[in-house]
C-alpha cells in the first residue's frame, strides 16, 4: 500500500494505492469503513463496472444501508438529465446530509457523482474508487467535479474534494486497450509538464505499460498522483499553478465538444490536443523540434492517436476550433489562456498568445 496527501485548506485527504484492493474484502472494509460516518451510503456506478467490481464493495458494506445507482456508461451520459436522475434516485432513497456518496468507475462517473455530491442538500461526503487508468492518475484527484454542456465540455460543475480516493490498479486488467490507451495520455502530460525524468520512464518502459505490468504501472499512478496532489495543494482553485495540468485540454476539449461526447474518448482528444499544444509551443515558447517529435513518437508508441481522422476534419475547421475554444473555461477577461512548454519540465500559462500563432497551428494540424 502506497498513501499520499493531498492538503488543502482547512482538510486533507489521502489517496490510497492498493494493487487488488477490491478483491480483498476486509482490506477494503477498513480503507470505507474509517471514513464513513453514518449508515447511509449510495453507490453511483454503470452497467460495464457494476457487474465487475459492486458486489466486492457491498460485501464490505453489508450491515449498512447501501443503494445503488447504475448510469449509462461513457461521455454522452456526463449531463444534467443523468444527474437529475441520481438527484431523484437520492430522494427517492430518502438519504440524507449523513450518507456518503461512492463514486465506482472512471471519469465519467467521478465527475458526475462528484457534481452531485457537492449539490446534494448542500454537499455530502464523497468517496473516489476509481477503476480506470485516466481516473487513477487524474481526474478523481483534486475535486474537480462537473457534467457537459452541449456547447462545452466541463462546463456546470463545482470544485469538491472527496474524502478519500482508493486506487486499485488490478481493475486495469479489465479495460478495453482503447480505454487504457486513453488513460496513458494524461500520464504522459504529467512528464512534460513536470517530470523529465518521468517521460524518459515511460518512453523506456512503452512494452511494459501496454503490457499492464502491475510493478510499473503502480510506480507511474503514485508519481502522477503525487505531482497532481503537490499542485492542487498549492491551488485548489485553479487560480494559478494548476492550470498548468490543462496542457493539450485547450484544444482537446474544443475537439471533443465539435465532435459531439463520444467519438473520441477524453484521452484520445487530449493527445491529439498536445500534439497541438507542442506545436504552439514551438512557434511561442521556444520548445525544441526534438522535443515536439518525442512526444509524437511516444504518444504513437502508446498507441493514440496523434492527429485528427477524416471524420473529424469535416467538423474542426480553424474557425470552429477557435468559436469553441472561446467558450472554454480558461478564458479569463476575455483572453484564452494556453499552456505552453519551453523544455520539458518548464511550462507557463499565457494569456497573451498571438490568434494568428494558433490559427497557424489549427490549420498545421486541422
């Protein structure tokens, strides 16, 4: 077991990293029962995790009153009827200001039990089993918690920190190669944001992590926890620093909005979005050639996609990737911000980006 700190003002939080965790009833009994504090607890979860991995957790749970909730699976489902539906489920129910809400899934279903955690008579304790790689390295870290908007990605949401995240890295075994490619992506953002050395790992260790290697992968989640934990400790908010964990999101998002929720996984969108963020970089920030190309080549390596298919240019034209990057939450004052990378290791937030600069990208690129 692997146990890091997230500290925020006024509490803190650990991230649990337990390799088969889940399969281990009373271990997992004593990681949920030391945090939840009364008898009422609601699983939020969908029909491609439930069946895997929800009798391990209510076992654990058996002398409480636990409800589940089963969403439809994937990005399309991230909405305000979905959470209107949890919202009923949760009254119908009859919980409470004491029950504690779990949330057993990826991202999808982190964000939107989270969002209904922060909103549910005013915010009750939430609880992050992630089951996926881009979960367990990003999103149930740093309670970011939010649904889509047809016009924008994320954009109804609240920041909203659960009480503990437990990560088991065993459940990765279960995931399509799609799915868990997509997840690699966001590992790789954290070695050019951060950590050098870190991208050199993973350039190094490419068989290793497409081969699910358990030693590998539990080393790469704690690192990217621990970078992620250490940046949203020093700005919860998102008012500084930790805009820097957005890079290739810019783009990435305005990608997944045009495209409609689906067609790419959240992942895929992202690193097609840094492959478009280097570029940007290498035009404004001085990021070297070599650098623009290592992240192509590992990001092919891990096989995602590094580039827009025939499909997605008949909808992301220059001029709607610039109307939907608009919309985006990074824009402060009018003015889109870009994260962008000198070395890797060494980015900076800009909201000073020449439109001509990324317009030359977008049409590189789209």
């Amino acid at each position: 077991m692997q146990e890091l700190i997230v500290e925020i003002p006024q509490r803190s939080y650990p991230i649990v990293v337990v390799d088969g965790l889940l399969a281990d009833a009373q271990a997992l009994r004593a990681q949920l029962r030391s945090r939840i504090h009364g008898n009422q607890v609601a699983i939020v979860t969908n029909d491609v995790v439930g069946p895997l991995y929800l009798e391990q957790v209510m076992v654990a749970l058996d002398d409480l009153q636990v409800d589940v909730m089963h969403m439809r699976d994937g990005e399309a489902a991230k909405n305000l009827a979905t959470y209107e539906q949890v919202m009923d489920f949760l009254l119908g129910a009859r919980h409470n200001r004491s029950t504690c809400l779990i949330a057993l899934g990826g991202g999808v279903v982190g964000d939107l039990c989270g969002f209904v955690a922060a909103t549910f008579q005013r915010g009750v304790d939430l609880i992050q089993i992630p089951t996926t790689l881009l979960a367990q390295v990003d999103s149930s870290v740093g309670g970011k918690t939010a649904v889509n908007h047809p016009l924008g990605k994320n954009m109804i949401g609240a920041f909203y920190q659960p009480v503990a995240v437990l990560a088991d890295p065993a459940t990765l075994s279960t995931l399509p190669p799609r799915e868990y490619a997509a997840g690699l992506a966001e590992v790789v953002k954290y070695g050019v944001i951060e950590d050098p050395e870190l991208f050199v790992f993973l350039e190094e260790h490419c068989d290793a992590l497409l081969a699910k290697d358990g030693a590998v992968l539990s080393q790469v989640i704690v690192r990217c926890c621990a970078i992620k934990a250490e940046v949203v400790s020093a700005d919860e908010r998102e008012s500084g620093r930790r805009a820097i964990l957005n890079f290739g999101h810019t783009f990435g998002h305005a990608i997944e909005t045009l495209c409609g929720y689906g067609q790419w996984l959240h992942g895929e969108a992202v690193a097609i979005g840094m492959v478009m963020a280097a570029h940007l970089s290498a035009q404004v920030a001085g990021l070297n050639s070599d650098s623009v190309s290592r992240l192509i080549g590992l990001l092919s390596k891990l096989e995602l996609p590094t580039e827009l298919d025939q499909r997605s240019l008949e909808v992301v034209t220059v001029d709607a990737m610039m109307d939907a990057m608009g919309l985006d939450k990074k824009v402060v004052d009018g003015r889109l911000r870009f994260i962008v990378a000198s070395q890797f290791g060494e980015v900076a937030v800009r909201d000073d980006v020449d439109g001509a600069a990324v317009r030359d990208v977008l049409r590189q690129c789209c």
